[in-house]
C-alpha cells in the first residue's frame, strides 16, 4: 500500500500543528461521501486542500444508505430523465473504474404475485427495459451489468427461497450495483485525497464558516485556530443550514431494518416489492455482510432538529415489515428484527406536499460571501456532485487549478485488486490491500479470526482501521470502519476487541 494514503492520529495532530501558516486553497466542511469527493476532486486538480469534519468520516448520512449504487431507474418513473442518466454514468464508472473492489453486481427480483396485476406487470417490464436503455447510454458493458429479463417461478426462488408460492407467476430480473459497504467507500476516497496531500481532520469542527475561512475547533484538545482558504465548500449534508442559513432543506427520513439471513432462507438477490398504491416506490430485501439482510426503505418527512443519529419510528418498522412480509411465505415480526438504522436525505425545500416529490437533484449554491454549498442528489451521484462544487469554487475565486479528472482516477484499494484472490471476504473491502490487512495480524492467527460470534470482522480488520482508516475510537472501529454496530448485540460483543485494537495499534 501507499504510505501517504494512511489516516491516524498521528498524521492527524502533524497537520492539525501544520495549519494556521498561510491561505489553503479550497477549506471543505463536512466528511461524508460529498464532503470527501470534494476534496479529492480538488486536491486531483492540484489545489491545496483542508477537510474539517466535527466527528468522522461518514458519521452523517452517507453510512445509512441502502449500500446500492443505483442506475437511477425510479427517477424515470417521475420524468427525471437527466437525473437518471447521470446515476446510470455514475453507476458506470464506480463499477468499472474509481471503485471496482467495493461495487458489484446485484441482481434483484420483483416476484409477480397475485398482488401484481399483468398490467401493473407490464409497467414493471418496461421501467426494467428502460432501465436496460439507460445502461447502454451509460456504455456500462453488459458483462458487467446484464440486462434485464423474465423469469420462471423455480429461478424467483432460487433467488429469493422464502418468497410465497402461492399464485406466483415467475418474476422480474433486473440488475443494480451494490457497494461492500457505503462507509468503506468514504473512507476510500477520503484516503485516496490524502494520498494526493489532502489535510483529512476528523474530531475537527469549522465555525465561524464563510466564503474566505473558518475557526477550526479541535474537538479532542480544544484548541482553535483561525484558517484562511480563497475557497470554501459546505458539504455538511442536513446540516448545511445551519453553516448556511440562507440555504433552506427539507430533510426525509430514510429507515431500513437489519435481520437475519436465517429469516429468507438464503437470500441472493435483492427481493424487490412495490407499495401498494404506488408505481414509484419499492420496499427492497438486500443481502448483506455478516449473514444479514437489509430491508428498506421509507420516505418520511422529518422537521425540527437534525439529530447526530437519526432513529426509525414504530410506524416505519411496521409499514417495512408489513410491505416485504407481503411477499413472503411467513410473515417477518419484530421478533426477527436485530436493528435498524436510519438516515436523513438534505433535499432543498421547494415547497412539495410530500418529500417523495422533492428533486433528487443536486444543487450547488452560492452566498454573497462566496460560501459556495452543495446539497442534494445521492450517494451514487456523490463525485459528479463533487466536480460541480468545485467547478463554481474554482471560478468564483479565480483559482489556477486543472480540470477534472476523478472520473479516471481509481481510490485506494482499486489498482491491482483483480490480482488478489478472489471470493476472499477481505479482498470484497479492501480490494488489493487485502494483503495488508492479512499482514497486520503478523503471524498472529487469533488476530485473523472473528471478533465476535455473528460477524466476520477480524482483529487485524481493527488495527489496520486505526493505524491505516483514521479510526480514533469504538464508535469509529464498529460504526464505520466496520460495520459490526448495525447488530447491537454484536457491538456490545466486539467492545473488547475494539479497545485492544486501540491499544495495539499504535
């Protein structure tokens, strides 16, 4: 591996010390997958980069997602043509150059019960046809996503083997990206600017922010620093606002529950189920890491404060568990429910009766002060969104920067991966650094085992994380450089390991 991509905290107090001698270039606010995209894009372009995150990366959204890469196929549905082209680019170059190792090829599957009428059926046909229409436009090539097609009822279950019987007329398919992980994939880009000379400071809150710098608050020492930048990006997702009060955002809540592969049977695609009533939304059942499942996903408005960690309400549990339940032999209960987790979207409020109908599309704004925000669009779309901003930044102040070239440019872990073993779980995360992580067990096998029982993260998984990812704590170790937090259960298990991580790695 690269030395110059490693994150910690190290790394972290040198350039804290580093800063306040001088301008930087562009100052981000935020760590999520925007936030982290910008400062790629800008560092690439040969620009001088700070990202300042209060807590770590990907804390906010961008970890609470379906871990889809979506085509954009539902903005079809609603007319949004350019919406769902650029999703189907996007979707494109993350499977087959910046992130191969972290996205695959997930087929899904809308069993045709009696629910689904053969009209309601057809449409279903055609959105999937279009959906084909959208790849090629895209030129992803059909050995990496193949198109759609019809299937038997003998191949719906095989997929999806709890999937009810009764009066099922074959299915579906369709296929869609999925990442290993949407976190992982914050952290790759974020390491991959860091390797490019990008200043990544987590624990690190901006305030004071405007169009020409910020207080850095160190949220470990508390100390403050004032810092100049000639540009400023607010990437702070559902907190843009409050950076930016001109800037107004109508925040939806988006839940999904985690439960065990043991409750569909050996689930391998994603079980595909409209709403009833609508032609637009689905409620998806994804195979996950760790021999879960994902159900997901709701659509609710969420006013008033925007809290650190979002939760599902009892109504959201029961319409997710209900909907899929639908489809299924035996009805799910909360009883077969490990966890949940939800995640608040940053749509602009346009003055919509219900955030369904709120644009998916991003938009990159500018404050008198030149505080230049970008909200909006979706994590799939997160490094077009990222090429935006800095565009506008770059203009409104004049900076002598390079074009783009992220599209081209693959993030740790991409180069070389398809010469690591495949099928191996580690190389499915880490991509060609799989072998690192192996090598920080050194020679120990205890290290290379489970943490816990119900998961497949190893010790050497947590010490790579915090010597390599810029993990600083628990919460960074089983909430985002792994995933092991989603099971509560699992995460009061892994606690120990997690300190010991802490403690040997330095």
């Amino acid at each position: 591996m690269n030395p110059a991509t490693s994150l910690n905290a190290a790394r972290r107090a040198r350039e804290l010390d580093g800063l306040g001698r001088g301008t930087v270039d562009v100052l981000v606010v935020g760590g999520g997958v925007t936030g982290a995209g910008v400062a790629l894009d800008a560092v690439a372009r040969g620009l001088s980069v700070v990202l300042a995150e209060k807590h770590d990366l990907a804390f906010g959204t961008s970890r609470w997602s379906s871990k889809l890469v979506h085509g954009g196929l539902r903005y079809l549905a609603s007319g949004a043509v350019r919406i769902a082209h650029e999703s189907a680019v996007e979707r494109g170059i993350l499977m087959t150059t910046t992130a191969p190792h972290l996205v695959r090829a997930l087929p899904q599957v809308v069993p045709l019960l009696p629910g689904i009428s053969r009209g309601h059926s057809a449409l279903l046909r055609a959105g999937f046809a279009a959906g084909d229409a959208l790849r090629l436009a895209a030129g992803t090539p059909g050995s990496v996503l193949p198109r759609s097609r019809r299937i038997g009822a003998a191949d719906v279950r095989r997929y999806a083997p709890t999937v009810a019987r009764s009066g099922l007329r074959g299915g579906l398919l369709g296929w869609d990206g999925q990442l290993a992980d949407d976190a992982r994939l914050v952290v790759a880009i974020a390491r991959t600017a860091a390797g490019l000379g990008a200043r990544i400071l987590t624990r690190c809150a901006a305030v004071e922010v405007t169009g020409h710098g910020a207080v850095l608050h160190d949220e470990l020492s508390g100390a403050r620093l004032d810092l100049a930048a000639r540009a400023v990006v607010n990437a702070t997702g559902v907190w843009a606002g409050e950076v930016d009060p001109t800037v107004r955002l109508r925040p939806s809540r988006g839940t999904h529950l985690v439960l065990p592969q043991a409750a569909f049977g050996g689930l391998c695609a994603g079980l595909t189920v409209p709403v009833p009533g609508s032609a637009s939304r689905f409620v998806f059942a994804l195979p996950a890491p760790d021999e879960r499942v994902y159900v997901g996903l709701t659509d609710e408005d969420a006013p008033g404060p925007i809290p650190d960690v979002p939760s599902a309400s009892e109504a959201e549990i029961d319409f997710l568990l209900e909907v899929i339940g639908s489809a299924l032999q035996v009805p799910l209960t909360r009883a077969d429910v490990l966890g949940s987790y939800s995640g608040l979207r940053p749509l602009l409020d346009s003055g919509a009766a219900d955030t369904a109908d709120l644009s998916r599309r991003h938009a990159v704004l500018t404050a008198p002060d030149g505080l230049v925000t970008v909200v909006g669009g979706k994590l799939t779309t997160y490094r077009r969104m990222a090429q935006d901003a800095v565009d506008t930044a770059i203009a409104r102040a004049g900076l002598d920067a390079g074009p783009c070239v992220t599209r081209r440019l693959p993030l740790v872990g991409a180069a070389g991966a398809d010469r690591v073993a495949a099928g191996d779980r580690l190389v499915g995360r880490y991509g060609s650094e799989a072998v690192d992580v192996q090598a920080t067990a050194g020679g120990d096998p205890g290290l290379l085992r489970p943490v816990c029982g119900g998961v497949r993260t190893c010790g050497a998984e947590l010490i790579f994380a915090v010597r390599h990812e810029g993990a600083l704590d628990v919460g960074d170790l089983l909430d985002r450089r792994t995933r092991v937090g989603l099971d509560p259960a699992a995460r009061a298990a892994a606690l120990p390991a997690a300190r010991a991580a802490l403690a040997a790695a330095p």
